[in-house]
C-alpha cells in the first residue's frame, strides 16, 4: 500500500547513493531501506507513535533502530539535505 508520505521514484533517486557510500559489511536485511525510510516518514508527517505504524509497515522495532542509527551516524541528516537540495 502506497502512502502520500512515501517517497516518490525521483527522491529515492536522490537518496539511495547515500546507502551505497555505507562501509558497513553485509548482512541480511529482511526490509529494505526504501520501506524504512518511508515508515520513518509515516511516523514524523502523521505524528504517530512508533508502535502505531500501520501493519504493512515493517515492524515498529526495526524502524526505531534505523532511524536512532541513522541520526547517530549523521546520515538522517544527510538524507534531509539531500532531499530539501532538490
């Protein structure tokens, strides 16, 4: 199901060479960063708590994390300029 917060195909395309720029050795990931983001989105634009997140989002635990890593690292950050550059 789409969201009016989910990102277009333009501002992925912005962002996703920002993931490939990561040095972080690979694993498994069961969502996608994409998902993420846009679940982020979701929680920041509806003002939602976390564990509100509508069920065809990924688990509200798995987006927390992303989102806390991604702001510790600099990368949310990253993420909104490149998006607001646009």
């Amino acid at each position: 199901m789409r969201y009016n917060t989910d990102l277009t195909d333009a501002q992925w395309n912005i962002i996703e060479p920002l993931f490939c720029m990561e040095k972080r050795g690979r694993h498994f990931q069961k969502h996608t960063k994409r998902e993420l983001i846009n679940a982020v989105l979701y929680v920041n634009k509806v003002n939602c708590q976390w564990r509100l997140l509508p069920n065809d989002m990924p688990p509200w635990g798995a987006v927390w994390s992303f989102y806390r890593r991604c702001k510790e690292s600099g990368l949310w950050d990253k993420i909104m300029d490149a998006l607001a550059e646009k």
